[in-house]
C-alpha cells in the first residue's frame, strides 16, 4: 500500500476527531479547508486513499471509522474539549463555551461515542473509584453523552443550571441523585422521574496528569 500523503494523514486526524468529539462527521468544506485544496474532488480522492488504506469506510456519503484507526499511528489521542461544570441555558456540552481541548488516549474511549470533560468541583463522590482512580476534587471526569439505563452508574445532571456527579437510582416516578462521600452532612437529591440525564461518567482522570494546562 503506497504511504499516506501528510494531507491525507491531516484530513484522517481530522475526520477521526470530529467524529468522536462531535458524534458526526465533518462536512467537505470543513475538509477542504484541512487538505488546503480548492476542489471538491480533491476531497474525493483523499476519502478513497483513506477507504483504500482501511482507515474509514463510506457508505454512499456516510463516513465511519474502521477499528483499523486503533492501530494507525497518529491516533493515540483525541483532543477531547474541557467544558464549564453550568451554563445560563443548562447545556452542559452542546451550547458550552470550550475552556481547552486535552489530548486523551484512545484506550479510553469508545468509537462510538461523543466525549466531553469536566471537572469535578465538590466531595460529593470522593469515597467512589472508577477504573482505580478516586473521584476527587480537583479531577476529571471524562462523560460520555448517553442516557443511562442500569441504576448506579456515576451521572451528570444538570440541575437548575449546575452540573452534580453523582451514583442515580431510578423508580417509577423519581430519580435519586445519591451522595458517596466523607462528607456526612450531604443528602440524596431527590428528581421527578421526568428529568432527562444523558451523560454518564466515563472514565476519571487524575488532575495532576494536567497541572502544565490552563483548566481554570
């Protein structure tokens, strides 16, 4: 197989980003941008370098991932984008203001999923553990946008405007939005069952992997 271009391997980070920090893919004036070429067409024939290399597949427009990129050797990061804990329109990602971007390994994250990061502000989970790292303040939380479906699992809700991490716990008409901490004085928040939560805690990482980055 002939080596990729360094536009091709420019156009295949970007196209790798945007589709696992966004959730979709790029659009060709985006891509055309990245590859410094005027035509459409040149867009084209970078894509079938790229399919033909078993770097993305396409279906008609429609471009994936292949697992392939797991291997590729520009690809042991992501720039996941840090987001603020609130916003004024209680969108934690979506309208958020990005504060940085942080690389992340890739072995930490999942094809298919979108990925933001947070950091964690109180004591609200400190006494919890996830992949051996404690969730302390100070660190990040790595969140993927999805809704949860076992109780239990570590959860993002966006509560009048603010971000609490917390276990939940689901029943017919509520959501228990639980403390696990030293702090003895915290107490359950109790939500209708009617609150949407569609971010879930990934991974946590330690802030002390991040004190070189501006995260304030």
């Amino acid at each position: 197989m002939t080596p990729l271009s360094k536009s091709d391997q420019d156009l295949y980070s970007f196209i790798r980003q945007t589709i696992l920090t966004r959730g979709k893919q790029p659009v060709y004036r985006e891509m055309i941008k990245v590859i410094k070429k005027a035509s459409l067409r040149s867009v084209t024939l970078a894509l079938e370098r790229l399919v033909n290399a078993d770097l993305i597949s396409m279906n008609k427009s429609k471009i994936a991932l292949t697992s392939s990129y797991l291997n590729f050797g520009l690809t042991n990061t992501i720039d996941i984008p840090l987001v603020p804990n609130y916003t004024k329109t209680n969108s934690l990602y979506h309208e958020a203001k990005v504060i940085t971007t942080i690389p992340i390994s890739i072995d930490l994250l999942d094809p298919e999923g979108t990925f933001f990061l947070i950091k964690i502000q109180n004591d609200d989970i400190n006494m919890v553990f996830i992949k051996g790292t404690p969730c302390l303040s100070g660190n990040l939380a790595l969140i993927k946008i999805q809704e949860p479906i076992n109780a239990n699992k570590i959860v993002v809700a966006i509560i009048n405007g603010s971000a609490v991490i917390r276990p939940f716990y689901k029943t017919e008409d509520k959501i228990f939005l639980y403390p696990v901490s030293t702090d003895l004085s915290l107490t359950p928040i109790i939500l209708s069952n009617t609150n949407h939560i569609e971010y879930i805690v990934w991974d946590i990482l330690p802030s002390h992997l991040f004190l070189n980055l501006n995260t304030e």
